[in-house]
C-alpha cells in the first residue's frame, strides 16, 4: 500500500503544485473565503467526492467514502490568509494587495486535496470515511474551529480522530515532527489602559502621570511575571503602548495590548485572575488604576499520546525513521487546539525547508520547496489508510 500511495502522490505532484499556486495567487482574509471555498468544493466535485459547503460560514467539507464500514478520520486544513503584503516575485504572487498566505494554507489546503485524491483512488481499497475539513478563520479569535464544533459540523459519521499538518521551513522537505501531550501554548489577547490625571508637563505637580506608571506597569508584571510560579513555561508580551499625547500634553490615559501564552489550563485560568488584580495594585500604588481586560482565545494544543505515537509509527514507516523527529514545545498557538478539547487529535509539522533569499512563517516572503506537496499529501492519505484499518 506505501508502494502504491507513493506512486499515486508522484503522479499527483504537478496537480496539487497548480492547486497550491492558485490558491497562493489568490488569498483571503480570515472569514472572507468566499472564492477560496468555492474553488476548493470546485476541486473535490472534479474529483468525484461528494461536497458540504458552507461550513462555518466559508468552509468545506469534502467526504470520501470507502468501501462500507463504521470507521471515520478527519484530515483538516486551513484556508485563510493574513493581512501582510506579499515581496516575492513568483508569477503566482498573490493578486490581493496586502493579502497572503504567508503561514502556509494554501500549501494545507492543496495537500488534503492531494490526498482526497489518493484516498479516492484507493477507495476499494480501505473501509470506512474520511472527511476533508477545510477550516476558515484559523488566524483570527474566535477562530473557525469554534464555529466547525458549534454547529456540529463534523458529523454523518462523526470521526474518531481528527489530523492537522502544518508546514514548517525549520524542517527540511522530506521531514516530519511530533510531538504527543501539550504542544503549542494557548493563546489570549490582554488590552489594558492606564488611567491617571493628565495636562500640562510643565506642571508634573498637578499630574498623575498615567505613561510613568504605565512604564512601572509594564516593568513591574513582567518581573512579577517571571516570579510566579518560575517552574512552568509561558509567556507575556506587549506589542502595543499608545499614549497620545504631545511634547507638552500628558493624556489622561495610556492604552497597552499584549497577549498571553501558557502550556497549562488550569495555570492560564490562574491567571487570568491574577494578572488584572496584580496589574491594579502596581497603578494603585502611584495613584493611577488600570482596567484590565482579557479576552480568551485558543486554549492549549494537547496531542492524545496513543494517536500520536500511531502516526509517528505511520510517519516512519512512509518516510523512513531518520525522517521523523520530536518537536520542541512551541509558544505559537493554533486553533487547532480546540479540536483536541473535543476529540483525540494529533497536529504535527511538514518540513519545507527555508529557501534562500526567503523568509519564515507570517514573513512577507515566506517560500516552500514545493517537493513538500508530494509528501504531505501521500503522508495524509497514509495516516488516514491506516487508522481505518484500526
């Protein structure tokens, strides 16, 4: 069956390329995939496999039936692209000015349809279903697999185990990491302002200063930070300080965005309690107060260990052992995540290599050696083949 699936990937290779391109050369923003989830129902239809459109909102769902049987997987991809404006000179540069698929779901939706193709091909061959989920919105809270579980999109039959491969440039093509149990870090947004007393600087007398104790805010909680409880990994971090005042204006308050990152729930839940009570009692304390909101988004990506040490197993068996590796623990977040809440499920890394001359993951020039298409898409089919096969 490898021999067979890699043969069917090789021939494959140049269709998924052209489907990966197109979608590369024509990317929406999150929520926005209304083309992108048209041109995708439009392949699987070519195909022969039968189509749910409009899933959560944009998405599709591609169903490929094997011979009869209860078993059911989920291979997943993403189909949203972000807001950055695309520097290469590929002649299938993105056609959307300052939209591009610059994380690589062009590459994941072009390698589940892949491996759609193979699994329909080898349909006699295997018992059971498998759903293509092609996912909107990954890239922006709530994220689209919120909306997928709340409408209980995956269902008629509903999978047992749901798969995500995320290309990688710090893996060569050819590559592939796992990694079971907590994987990526949650992810939550924090917007904070500071309020003071402002006015003029020439009388700081007459002042609360709310961009000095927004300065001993944001000095102070990151110590305090660091402080509590030292022995888990996460992470916070502001990207945003907006003061708006002038040379001579003080503003009455300072507006701060950052974001939140953990491997633990119940420590993430901790704090989200003791951040906003710590970050009062350091404004409280030069007279200033703070409102201090925090706005949950993707919880921790928790791979189910059995599932995972099954598609490490098929990983090798494709790919040969010297190609599969343990992954590190990653602070980046995926929505992803809430699937794992919900069923066991396993999301692991494609290596495409970093090109020369090109960027990494969310880089305006972000590039792949399109020889990953080839192996992500037989590597699907394969995982999804031998899972059925129980």
């Amino acid at each position: 069956m490898i021999a067979r699936i890699h043969e069917l990937a090789h021939q494959a290779r140049a269709e998924v390329v052209r489907l990966r391109r197109h979608l590369h050369a024509h990317p929406e923003l999150s929520y926005e995939e209304h083309a992108t989830g048209r041109y995708i129902a439009e392949q699987l239809r070519a195909i022969g496999i039968a189509v749910r459109e409009g899933v959560a909102g944009t998405g599709v769902i591609g169903v490929v039936q094997g011979l009869p049987g209860d078993g059911c997987i989920c291979l997943r991809a993403d189909i949203d692209a972000l807001p950055i404006h695309e520097r290469n000179d590929a002649p299938y540069r993105s056609v959307n000015e300052g939209v591009m698929h610059a994380c690589g779901h062009d590459a994941h939706s072009a390698m589940v349809l892949g491996a759609g193709a193979i699994l329909h091909a080898l349909r006699a061959e295997w018992k059971g279903t498998v759903l293509l989920l092609f996912q909107p919105g990954e890239e922006k809270i709530p994220g689209g697999a919120t909306l997928v579980l709340q409408e209980d999109a995956l269902r008629g039959p509903r999978p047992s185990v749901i798969l995500g491969q995320h290309v990688t440039p710090e893996l060569a093509a050819g590559k592939v990491g796992f990694r079971e149990g907590p994987f990526m870090a949650s992810s939550d947004e924090l917007y904070v302002t500071v309020k003071g007393r402002g006015g003029h600087a020439a009388a700081p007398d007459k002042l609360i200063d709310p961009i000095l104790i927004a300065a001993r805010l944001l000095l102070t909680l990151k110590e305090d930070f660091a402080a509590f409880r030292p022995e888990e990994p996460k992470l916070l971090g502001f990207g945003q300080v907006i003061a708006n005042g002038a040379t001579n204006v003080v503003p009455d308050e300072v507006h701060i965005a950052g974001t939140l990152r953990a491997f633990d729930e119940p420590l993430r839940a901790e704090l989200h309690t003791w951040l906003p009570r710590r970050a009062n009692e350091i404004c409280s304390a030069f007279g200033g107060s703070c409102d201090f909101a925090v706005h949950r988004g993707y919880p921790v990506l928790v791979n189910d260990a059995a599932v995972t040490a099954r598609m490490k197993a098929n990983a090798e068996a494709y790919l040969g052992a010297e190609n599969v590796v343990r992954m590190d623990r990653r602070m980046g977040s995926e929505d992803f995540a809430f699937y794992t809440h919900a069923m066991p499920g396993c999301f692991y890394r494609l290596g495409t290599g970093m090109q020369e001359g090109h960027g990494g993951l969310h880089t305006p020039t972000f590039e792949l050696d399109e020889d990953a298409l080839r192996i992500g898409s037989g590597l699907m089919a394969w995982n999804a083949i031998s899972e059925l096969k129980g």
